[in-house]
C-alpha cells in the first residue's frame, strides 16, 4: 500500500494588486505558510509520495525566501518523496527556479515533455511524470501513452487541461483510459474534481489557498492511498482564508444607514479572517452611498468590496409625464403588452428596471 498527498497550484509569491502594501505582503507570506501546513499534514498522516502538479511557483522569478522554504521544507518530511511537475506558470528552463534550486534527495523534478518512469520497489509503486519547458504546451503528451505492464501500482503526475481548445496541454478522455494508470495526479484546474475513466482514477485538487474572488469557498489538498489495484481518496482543507461572495437584498431600505443594518444582520463565516464581496441587490427608491456604507462596515471585516446592483423603485413613475423618463416608461409599458410570451415580458421587465436605474444616473451592471 502507498500513501499519497496530490496538491497543485500554490502559486507562491503571487502579487496581491487589490490588497495594500501591508496586507498584501502578509499574503504573500501565509501562501508560503500553506505549503508548510501541507508537509505537516504529510508526515503527521504518514504520506509515503507527495505529488505537486504544477504552477508551484506564480512566474519564474520567485523570490529567495520562497525557495529556501520548499527546500527546507521537503528536508524536514524525509524520507516522504516529493515529485513535481511543472507546469505553464512555472516551466523547467535552463534559467528557472527548478534549474537553479538545491534540492534535497528526496525531491524529483520532471524537467522534459517526455514522460519518465520512476520505481519506487518499497512501495510496490511506479511514479510517471512529464513537465512544461515553456508557457504554453499545445502537444498531447500522453497521447497513444501506456504504463508499462510490469507495474504493480502506478501513478502519473503532469498538468494538463481535459478542455480540447486549451493551450496548455490537453489530456483526451482516450489518453487516460488508454494510460492504464491507476491515479492520475493533475493540476491546472483551480477547483477540486474527481473523476473516473476505465480504471483510472483523476483529480484536480484546486488550489490549497485561494487568492480571489474567482477561487471562492473552502480550498485544499487530495490524500489517497493505493493498494490491491485500488484507489481511494479525500478531500482535506488547507487554507487559512477564505473568499466568499454574498448578495444582499436591500428592498424596503430607505437610506444608507438601513443598508449597513442590513448588511451587519446577516451572518458571514469569520468576518474578521475572509474575504468577503457584498453585491447590493434589490430594489431601492434611492441611490446608495458606497463610500458612506463601506466606512460604517469596514472595521467589522478583514477585507470587504461593496458593490450595486440595485435598481430602481418605479412603482410610483408617473407614465404620461413629457420627460425621457416618462417616453422611456410609456414605450416599455407599450411593448410589454404586445409582447408575444413570458420570456419576451421577462425581457422587457429587466430593461424597464435596467432602463429607469440609468435615467437615475445609477451605476448598471450586466
């Protein structure tokens, strides 16, 4: 039986633009914290292989403090092994960090798109792996590939995409049911999926720690074990901080003052600790003052974005007024009582309340 723990994606030294100097060089620090936390949950469950698949680094030019670390810290879980795969964010090139770090014995990098056998004989397992060597990989390299048939357990690292029109090395589902592998360790994508093709098990396990609003809620890494030609796997969480996208139903408020009691009655997960997005939403016969509503709410937030969509109250518009507001209202009230379906009404309902929110100089978001 071989133990395994498959992350991707760290990013490390990514740049924070939305976040202020301070902030963002604490980030910046708790990415490099989670790869620490990774290697403690390997030796404290007694991982055999950790497998990383690509984009361990943000760029080529990753800082000193950053590779001292992953050194430092694949010393520390000897005699875990640690195999990676570059991948289009950090690619092998004679000039890159791979090139140029010392790794410790227990490391292995695969530095070419030819795919490499490597037996592990104690743990009755076969790792295989490939890497980018530039920003882009537009070849198949698992295409017509088959694990040798002497393996008793065997496991695939590489980053690749199942998405056909990527350019960043496309995996068919052809490739790995043809592969023979029985896990395929990827990385690329930034939220968790499992799969199963012919015998052989896939995964992404997204990003340990997400780092937008693109990658939201809880973030982490896959744990597995083989054994008796079978796979099994879970999930386990590794990030310190979350980012979460709430909307907020503003209707019946009557000034910023009701928004901010609204907002502050509802219940986030950690406020203090997580990144939180809050779209206003609703119906409002007003214009919200973010700048008023963001300096009453900031204090009660690690990190918040304000934002509104809102639109407006046109209950009481007259219709027959000589404005623009009132043609605008008398054209769309026309349309709507021709209109041929519940779909086209639905249609013209929006631009009546989409329509009526820019008459009001609102801000529109579609």
């Amino acid at each position: 039986m071989a133990r395994f723990l498959h992350c991707a994606d760290l990013h490390l030294d990514t740049k924070f633009q939305y976040l202020d100097e301070e902030k963002n060089a604490a980030r910046r620090e708790e990415l490099r914290a989670v790869f620490s936390r990774i290697v403690s949950l390997a030796i404290a469950e007694r991982i055999d292989v950790v497998f990383i698949a690509g984009d361990l680094f943000e760029g080529i030019n990753a800082t000193a403090d950053s590779l001292e670390l992953i050194c430092s810290e694949m010393e520390r879980a000897k005699p875990i092994r640690f195999f990676i795969s570059p991948g289009n964010h950090d690619p092998f090139t004679p000039a890159s960090q791979y090139a140029l770090m010392p790794f410790p014995e227990n490391a292995h990098v695969f530095r070419t798109t030819t795919v490499e056998r490597i037996v592990l004989p104690e743990l009755n397992l076969t790792v295989y792996g490939a890497g980018f060597i530039s920003t882009t990989c537009a070849g198949g390299l698992l295409t017509g590939f088959q694990k040798d048939p002497s393996d008793q357990a065997s496991v695939c690292v590489i980053h690749g995409d199942l998405n056909q029109a990527t350019p960043y090395h496309y995996i068919s589902n052809q490739d790995i049911e043809q592969s023979g592998f029985d896990y395929l360790a990827l990385g690329h994508i930034h939220a968790f999926a499992l799969y199963q093709r012919g015998k052989t098990v896939y995964a992404y396990p997204g990003v340990p720690e997400g780092r937008g609003f693109d990658e939201r809620g809880d973030k982490g890494v896959i744990l597995g074990e083989i054994a008796n030609g079978k796979v099994t796997t879970q999930f386990r969480s590794t990030a310190n901080r979350k980012y979460f996208a709430e909307a907020i139903d503003v209707t019946g408020c009557v000034s910023s003052e009701d928004v901010v009691a609204r907002i502050m009655a509802c219940s986030f997960e950690e406020p203090q600790r997580n990144f939180f997005k809050l779209t206003c939403k609703g119906v409002a016969d007003f214009a919200l003052d973010l700048d008023e509503i963001m300096e009453s709410i900031a204090q009660s937030f690690y990190f918040v974005k304000l934002s509104d969509e809102t639109t407006a109250d046109i209950s009481g518009m007259p219709l027959h007024e000589d404005s623009l507001k009132g043609i605008f209202l008398n054209n769309i009230e026309a349309a709507l009582k021709a209109a041929p379906d519940e779909k086209q009404k639905h249609l013209l309902t929006m631009a009546k309340h989409y329509g009526s929110s820019a008459l009001e100089r609102r801000e529109i978001k579609l």
